[in-house]
C-alpha cells in the first residue's frame, strides 16, 4: 500500500543524505521526494511517498524516528490528508491540436504557463493520479516531448500540525 | 581543544594511528599527561581496543584515525561496534576544508563511508564547535540504544595558531533527540499479568542487559518468579551461568534444553535482545505457542522481526526495577504447579543432550576440552575476548560466565582478527586481571601484528589459538552443506607461532597432547607480566553442535554428525 511519510528535519548538511541512505540501505522503496527549508529556517519539511505493507511502513517511520537529525515524523495517510503534485509538461502544440490541448488543459484546470509556435508548456497542480489522468487523457492528441514532476507535498486535514 | 575536551570528558586512553591531517593533534598529545595515546599497528585495532574497553566498562571508547585509509581502516571496527550497539567515538582526521571534494592526497568521504554504521557523525566546520560536537558525540553514542559516532576534522580546524575561546558544556540537549528514561507502566502491569500466569515461561536475554547494566535486576526478577533463562552471544554473563535456572545460549549453536524450552515456551519475556536470524531460525515457525513480551530500548527493534503482543520500550534496568516493585505488590502469585512441571520438562531436555560431545573416537584434543580448561584455570573470571569462528562458539558455550561485561566477542557482524585488540582493550583497562583472547589460526593472523604494539605497551594477555589448521566454521558449512568440497578453508602454510611470537618479544607454547593442557595453561597464566601464545593443535574434524536446521523452527537441531531431533 501506498504511504505518504512526512519528516521535519534539522536542516543541516548532510541530514538529507541521511534520509535517503536510510532507504537504501534497509531496502525501502522511495516513490517520490520533496524536500524543502519551512519559516523556520533551522528545519526542512520532506515528503516521502513509499509502498509496503504495515510492518515495513512501521520499520520506516521507526528508523526515520532514531536518525538523530530527525525532529518527527508522521504518516499522514493514516489520517486525512490533503496531497499535491506539480506538473510541467511540454507538449508538441501546431494545428487545430492546439485548441483541442487547450480545452483538455481546462478540464484538468491546468495552465498554459509558454507558448512558442510549435509547443505549450503547460502547469498542472493536483494529487498525483489526477496528473497521471491529464497524461492519459492526452492520448495521441499530443505528443509529450517532457515531463517534469515535483514529486507529492501532503499535508494533514483539520487542525493536527506537524511542527516542534 | 580536541585533546582538552576529550581530558574534560574525562578520557584517559585513546587507540590511535597518526598521519597527516592529525599532525596538530598529534602535536597536542605530545605536550599533556592527561590523555594516554596508545599506538596501535593498524587503524582497525585501534577501533576494536576502544569497542572492548566499552564493552567492559560500559563507556564509550575513544579512536582517532588520519583522513583518508586511516578512515577507511577503522571502518570494520566501526560496523564491528555498531552492529553490537557498542558507545565509541571515532575521530577522524580530514584535510584542509579548502580541498574537501578536490581528491587530495588521503582524502575520502569519511561521513558518507561510515554513514549506514554509525548513530551519527560529525563534520567540524568551525573550530569553535570543537567542544560541543565533542560532548555531543559522548552523549550520543552512551545514551538511548549505544553505538558509534565518527567526528571528522578537517585539518585547517586544529591549526595551533589559531585561538579560540573554549568552554567544555556540562551537558547536552537536543531537540532532536530524547532518549526514553522509563518503561510505560501500563504496559508492564499488563506483563506483569501475563507472567504471573505463564506455565511455561522462558525468559530470553540479550546484550541490552549487559550494555544497559541490568544484570542484578535480571538475576532478581528470574530469582523470583523461578522462570528459565537462556541468553544470546551478546547476553552471556548477563545471567550467572552455573546457575541451576540458567538453560544456556540459544539459537543456531544454543543449548538443546534451551532452543526446546523456547520452542515449548507459552511466555517469553525477551530483554534487550532483538530476535535476529541466528536466534530465531526460520521467522514463520519461531515459537508456536508463545506470547511475547518485548523489553528493549530501541522501538525499531521491537516487531521488526516477530511480532511483541505486549512492547515495552525503555531501559531494561529501570524496566525490570518496575516489574519487581509491580510483583512484590501484586496479590497474584506465579503457578508453582505449571512450573514444577515446566522445569521437570527442562531437566529431562538437560539431561538428554547437556553439552556433551565424543571425546573417545579421536586422540587428538578436543576445542570443548580447551575451553572447558580455561573455565577450570581462570575460576569462571576471566575477561574472554573472542575471535569469530568454531573457538567463539565453543567458548560462548563452555565457558560459564557468571559476571556481565567478561565475555567480549563480535557477536552481530561476526568480524574476525577482533581478540586480540579486543584483550589488549580490556587488559589496558583492567591490568591485574585475568584476560584470554580464544581465538584460532585463521582470526588471529588477521591482526597478528598488534602482538608488537602489545610488547610496547606492556599487554601479558593469554592467547588461545585453537590450531585446527582450517577455517573451521567454513569447513563445517562446507562438511554439512557442500559434500565436504573444502573450498579455500584449508591454511597450508601456517607459521611455527612458537617462534613467530618469540621474534615479538613475548612467550610461545606449543600443546599437542590434553595431558599436558592444564599444566601449560596454568603456566601460561602464572606468568603475569609475559604475554603468553598457547598454540593448541585441536581435533581438525570437530563440528559445533547442537546446529539449528536451516529454515526450521527452534526445537529442529542436528545434535551431533549422526544425531537430528
């Protein structure tokens, strides 16, 4: 099963190297990583999406827990969560495909953030299989000539917090 | 300011091998009395001279090793203790932060190498950080769940020239880090609980005890409730072994009365031991019908393997203090009845196998016989330092260990050529004891050459080679596995050790007969100030037993070479 793990880490060097040793080195899958400073400057928030069954999901958050650089840890898909995934996609744009891209591009609510002759790049915001449904929906309307992906933020429902 | 803060932190020795980027260190030691240097052959001995004296003391032992192979040496020593759960700092030189990631000479990414083997490092960026990284590392690698911590320091940062203000702190806090003080109470009272109606209760021991200084508490709790206990390799000592409750170690070279009484068992309280694969054999058969108890101090070790139905997590002295203080109150007695029964059970387990082996089909001596000997001569006091191999299983089991913190071995990583260091630690530490390395000739020539840095430091420990002429682990495998193809296991050319230490300065013995086992050895021992080498030719064909089956449950064993449960 699909977890969504998130970390508040002492933003030192070397801490993030840590983290993603850990994963390797105790044969954790890592799906996707987002790693970044808070308002606190001392602390960085990562979001780690991973795949196992319980007691796997248990050892990871157990072990992320005893590096020494880790502040907390929580799986936020034992509660309700909000997740997010940024998308840049450029697509190979000319023809009346252009306005079929645009329409697919509303339906989704992306937004054309460039445009040249030939192509769009377009800006997609959601939880990650709502991004996988853009690509699909594209079909062979378009051809993908990149895709750039930020990997998943999540944060908790309600008033829970993460935080010191 | 790194020697000052490792005198204020109250360090008396540290093992170490100078070079390059330590030249200022170096130069510091030089010029106090406070910290005593002691100069190893190899980096790796150094790191294991520090693990055993904090295996003996329970305090963290100091390294420090130059940039570069310097490192990289002592990385085995660092996994060694690591593995063990062993408190070590390990101070590395680095060079000069302007070449950091340029490939200068003796340059190596020491963080990133001891990364997946260490608590936690250290990178010094600013001479002033000196001093708290320092007591940092000391609190981090002896608090929580012990083990290493390596501070590299780059060379630009002990520049003698260069002052700066310098406070050793009192104490340490982190935010990040709040090793657990106490056991949850609810928790144990629901233990509690289950142990007092237990019928068939095995309490199951580990190094946590020894590390976490549990062994009177473990002694009293066992005492009390006339529950069995059987330890790991790292959890010898922890429970006096001449004792009529203790059942011996357990797991793949366990005692048969103990893996059976595990397997039976419907209680196990496991303390400060982690359920690794040597102990339990195949995960999906491990105890039947027990449920489980699970003291430790580390949460990730508990249900990492087989499954705790009650986790306790805490220090295992302050948890056992909680359970005595909950039974002496508790109205509830423990079933006398059931445990008449249970230990009448136990006997007749003993009495069938007890740790015999045939001594009659072979004139050659047998290891058992050596080991038994050297329990007999040192009066069961011995410090016991351990090379990896057949000799470390036949010391673990015939060697009765009636305190904690004598038997030194490399339990989880297994690292041979770790004895002798491991005794030169101990004996620097504890000069009037008695220390024995039992090793055998393949361990012992992995870090033979500290027998010279044992002559300038003045070290007389007693040396056991148990000389089967192979790697015999190896063989055995090979023997039982392999249809006796002995792939690389042979030595065929092995030193005359006799001269070999002699040309080091110390005393050679060479024993081929039993007869004169005894005599040798109390010599051996009499001789206080001499390092004393027994070479001790063994019967070559030997195999440890009881061996768990591979990928059975506790109770399958092959007893002897003809003999399976």
């Amino acid at each position: 099963m699909r977890h969504i793990i998130s970390v508040l880490l002492e933003n030192e060097p070397g801490a993030l190297s840590r983290v993603v040793g850990l994963f390797s080195q105790r044969n954790y899958n890592i799906e996707s990583l987002t790693v970044a400073p808070t308002e606190d400057s001392t602390l960085s928030r990562l979001t780690v999406t991973t795949t196992g069954d319980d007691r796997v999901v248990e050892q990871i958050t157990k072990q992320l827990n005893k590096l020494i650089d880790v502040v907390k840890v929580v799986d936020l898909s034992e509660g309700e969560h909000i997740e997010r995934e940024l998308m840049m996609i450029k697509l190979k744009a000319n023809g009346q495909m252009r306005a079929e891209i645009k329409r697919t591009c509303d339906i989704f609510r992306g937004q054309i953030i460039d445009v040249t002759p030939n192509t769009y790049t377009v800006q997609l915001v959601g939880a990650s299989d709502k991004l996988d449904a853009f690509i699909a929906s594209l079909g062979n309307m378009a051809s993908i000539m990149e895709v750039v992906r930020s990997g998943v933020s999540g944060i908790a429902r309600g008033e829970k917090v993460l935080s010191l | 300011m790194v020697v000052r803060a490792l005198r204020d932190e109250g360090v008396k020795h540290i093992y170490g091998y100078p070079g390059g980027a330590l030249l200022h260190v170096y130069d510091a030691l030089f010029q106090q009395d406070d910290v005593q240097h002691v100069l190893v052959r190899h980096e790796q001995a150094a790191t294991h001279m520090a693990d055993a004296y904090a295996r003996a003391t329970g305090k963290a032992g100091v390294a420090l090793v130059t940039s570069g192979p310097g490192a990289t040496n002592a990385v085995t020593g660092i996994a060694t203790a690591f593995t063990d759960s062993i408190p070590m700092v390990v101070i590395t030189g680095q060079v000069m932060s302007h070449l950091i990631g340029e490939d200068a000479f003796q340059e190596t990414d020491m963080l990133g190498i001891s990364r997946p083997v260490v608590k936690h490092n250290f990178s010094v960026r600013n001479p002033e950080e000196i001093p708290s990284i320092i007591k940092k590392a000391f609190y981090i690698a002896e608090t929580g769940r012990p083990g290493p911590v390596v501070v590299d320091i780059p060379k630009d940062m002990t520049t003698p020239t260069d002052r700066y203000p310098y406070e050793y702190p009192k104490s340490v806090k982190l935010r990040s880090y709040n090793p657990i003080s106490r056991g949850h109470s609810g928790q144990i009272r629901k233990a509690v609980d289950m142990m007092l109606q237990a019928r068939r209760p095995v309490i199951y021991s580990g190094g946590g005890v020894i590390m976490g200084d549990a062994s009177a508490e473990l002694t009293e709790l066992a005492k009390m409730l006339n529950f069995p206990v059987t330890n790991t390799l790292m959890g010898l000592g922890g429970y006096p072994g001449t004792d009529r409750q203790f059942v011996g170690m357990l797991g793949m070279h366990g005692s048969y009365e103990a893996n059976m009484a595990m397997h039976h068992a419907d209680l196990i309280l496991a303390i400060g031991a982690r359920f690794d694969d040597r102990v339990t054999n195949a995960v999906d058969k491990f105890c039947p019908t027990a449920r489980i108890v699970h003291i430790d101090i580390d949460p990730a070790s508990i249900s990492k393997t087989v499954r705790a139905d009650v986790p306790i997590v805490g220090p295992s002295k302050v948890v056992l203090e909680e359970m005595i203080e909950q039974i002496k109150d508790s109205k509830k007695q423990p079933d006398a009845a059931a445990l008449e029964t249970w230990w009448k059970q136990i006997e007749e387990w003993r009495s069938r196998h007890g740790g015999r082996y045939e001594t009659a089909d072979s004139e050659l001596m047998k290891p058992q016989q050596v080991i038994e000997m050297l329990s007999k001569v040192t009066g069961g006091d011995a410090f016991v330092c351990s090379d990896v191999g057949q000799h470390q299983m036949f010391a673990a089991q015939y060697y009765k260990f009636n305190k904690p913190n004598r038997w030194i071995n490399s339990g989880g990583l297994g690292t041979m050529g770790f004895g002798l260091p491991a005794a030169m630690g101990v004996k620097m530490n504890f000069p009037d004891a008695d220390v024995a390395c039992v090793t055998g000739e393949g361990s012992i020539q992995m870090n033979i050459q500290e027998l010279s840095t044992c002559k300038q430091y003045d070290l007389p420990v007693k040396v056991l080679c148990l000389n089967n002429q192979s790697l015999g682990m190896v063989r055995q495998w090979q023997d039982m596995n392999y249809e006796s193809r002995h792939s690389q296991s042979y030595m065929k050319s092995l030193p005359d050790f006799v001269k070999l230490v002699e040309a080091y300065g110390h005393v050679g013995m060479k024993v081929d007969k039993y007869a004169d086992l005894e005599g040798a050895m109390r010599e051996a021992f009499s001789l206080k100030d001499r390092l004393v080498f027994m070479d001790i030719a063994v019967d070559p064909f030997e195999h440890v037993y009881p061996m768990q089956v591979p990928r059975g449950a506790m109770r399958d064993m092959w007893l002897s070479k003809t003999e399976r449960t």
